[in-house]
C-alpha cells in the first residue's frame, strides 16, 4: 500500500483515528480459527511482554537526568534525536531485555521502547512544573499572595499561560509529601513512583517482519497481520505464529485513506484497535468561507451551538437545527449515586453501632461486605 496521497490543488493531508474491533483470526499456518476470546488472551500475552519490559525501562530511567536528556533532543555528541521514541532510545543506548527465558523479535522490543519513550518524554513538563512550585515554596501552600503568584508562574516555563488549577493541584501533591516526609521532595521522581507501562501494543513501531495491514477487496474491509506468542512465555520464535485478523472499517474512514498500522489494547475482554488513517482535506482559507459555526455558554444552557450558510445572494441560512449541551442526565446520575453513597454510609453506621466492637456478632460479615 502506498504511504503517499496524491494531492490535488488546493488540497492537503489529515491524519485522524478511529476506533475498530477484532472480532475474530485465523493462524496462517495451520489455518485455526481463533475466536474471540483466545485471540483477547494471546493479543493479552504480548501486551503483557510489553508491559513488563516497559516497567524496568521506566524503572531505570525515572530521574532528572535520563529525562532531561531524552527531552532535550539531543544526544551526548550533540546530534538530533530521531522523533520516534524508540529510535531516541536506541541512540542513547537504552536497551532492554525480555525476561530470562522468554524469547521475542527486535520489534516487541521497539514497541517495548516506544512506550517507554512517549511516557518518559511526557514527564518532563509535570517534572518542570514541580521543580517551579519547589523553588518558589510559599509561606502559606493554602494560600499564595500575589508576589508569590508571579514568583511560582516565573518559575514554570510558560507559567503566565499555566491555569491556576494545575499549580494548586501540585501544591497539595507536594504539600502531602511535607507532611509525610518533614521536608520537600527533590523532584517529581521523588514525589512520584515510576508509572507502570500500559498493557497496550504500538504496532506503529513495528514494521512488516512483526505486522502489516492491507484493503482487500472490500474497501470498508482490512486484513491485519501480526505476530502473536502462542503462550505466555515463548521459549523460543516457535512459539510466536503469524495471525490474519479481519477488520471491519468505520464509517468515517474514507475508501481512499492511508491506513497505519494500529494500536491494540484490551477491553472487557476484547481487543479493540485504535485505527490512525490519513486522508486529503481542502486546505484552510484565510478568506472566502461561506459556512460558520457559532458557540455559546449560558447559565442555564452550559453550551449550544449553530452553523449558518453564506449565499451567493448575501443572504445567511440556518444549517440545521443547531445543538446544545444538556447535562440533566449526567447530573441525574451524580444524585443517584450521592443518594446511595449517603445510604450506604448510613447502613454501615447502622452497623458498627449494632456490632459494637464484637466480633461474633452475626452482622460482622455484612459489615465487611
């Protein structure tokens, strides 16, 4: 398939997402139907083997120094980082191993890295932000005057633009740990643990010796292939086989669109698949429109919006009815569940009065419920 759009005038690329399904696929060499089921479980044992090699990258690298230099861009001999995470790895020599008897190919490995470069990478902004609150400690953490307002937003790169909520909602982070600790912490690697890599796969990383995805002849059709572990510890590359996996394309997917290898991830038992596709769309005019969109907010209506159409004639149309925002269903389910957390409170205080404090009361098993 080729990864080029011819352009017309006037014309460029998008690149969106979408969401699919694996419903079902077949082992190329044997010819087994998987159902649905068993292909969750073996797309499960892979992103388990990501997941896990993820962890010790992460593990290893969660300080200031591997983190900042990853963010940098650059290397030790001051060449540009490659923009692909598992690329940047590479060339700073973060390498990974596959647990002791457990054998993969080069691109679980690169999946492996991928993950831990985007989440590593990501880090540095809230590792900035915490550097800035701990530098410009205020007397008072519930309540900064306005010196040290500007002092903690000088501090943050970008502090001016930086909502005030996300600085407050650190303070109480750092705050917590002043109180637990009788002091404040070094960094946000202190103050946080290493996050665990997601049970997710990044085919983007791989290319075909690990998976590919082609149209048939249905264009709202796809095949992908991959490789998936036929247990949960391959002890060798026999034990991976290749697995063809239909896929029924959304609505919203163009027949002519670029399709890149997905991500896979498991949910409520099935494996959904995150769909990333590239297609032509008119390029943006400074000048010239003849449809706009209007938003609004409101106290009693949070958000509504309408499109209108310009005429040749100059005159201005409504497209549609317009929309709105209405959150008397959230809301009405917020109260629901305030009533029942405000009666099940009720019910265990009920409880621990009727128990009190023995512990062969007949009512101890539903209090511990």
């Amino acid at each position: 398939m080729s990864r080029r759009l011819p352009l017309g005038e006037g014309e460029t690329t998008r690149t969106a997402c979408a969401r699919g399904l694996l419903r079902t696929g077949v082992v190329e060499k044997t010819g087994e139907v998987l159902s649905a089921a068993v292909l969750a479980e073996q797309v499960g044992w892979a992103a388990g083997l990501v997941s896990g090699m993820a962890n010790s990258v992460l593990a290893a690298h969660w300080n200031t120094t591997d983190v900042a230099m990853l963010a940098s861009g650059v290397d030790a001999q001051g060449r540009a980082l490659p923009s692909n995470a598992w690329m940047a790895l590479r060339r700073l020599g973060w390498s990974v191993a596959p647990p002791a008897g457990v054998t993969v190919n080069d691109r679980i490995v690169r999946m492996v890295q991928e993950q831990a470069g985007r989440t590593l990478r990501s880090v540095k902004w809230r590792a900035d932000v915490t550097a800035g609150i701990v530098a410009t400690w205020p007397a008072d953490p519930a309540k900064r005057t306005p010196q040290e307002w500007d002092a903690v937003r000088e501090a943050i790169p970008d502090g001016r633009h930086l909502p005030s909520s996300v600085i407050l909602s650190r303070t109480r982070q750092v705050a917590a740990f002043t109180r637990k600790h009788g002091r404040l912490p070094v960094d946000v690697f202190e103050l946080e643990a290493a996050p665990h890599g997601a049970r997710m796969l990044l085919l983007s990383a791989c290319d075909g010796q690990q998976a590919s995805i082609a149209r048939g002849d249905d264009p709202g059709r796809v095949l992908l292939r991959l490789q998936l572990p036929t247990r949960p510890d391959p002890r060798s590359y026999r034990d991976w086989a290749w697995v063809g996996c239909p896929i029924t394309l959304p609505p919203t997917i163009p027949p002519g669109a670029v399709l890149h290898l997905p991500t896979l991830r498991i949910h409520r038992g099935r494996v959904r698949a995150d769909l990333a596709y590239t297609h032509t769309v008119p390029q943006a005019r400074r000048s010239g429109h003849t449809v706009a969109l209007g938003v609004d907010w409101g106290l009693n209506t949070l958000l509504s919006a309408g499109a209108v159409r310009l005429h040749d004639d100059r005159k201005i149309t409504l497209l549609g009815a317009g929309g709105m925002f209405r959150a008397a269903g959230v809301l009405a389910k917020q109260h629901r569940l305030r009533r029942e957390s405000e009666y099940l409170h009720a019910k265990t205080g009920h409880y621990e009065r009727l128990i009190a404090s023995n512990d062969t009361h007949p009512l101890t098993g539903k209090h511990h419920v």
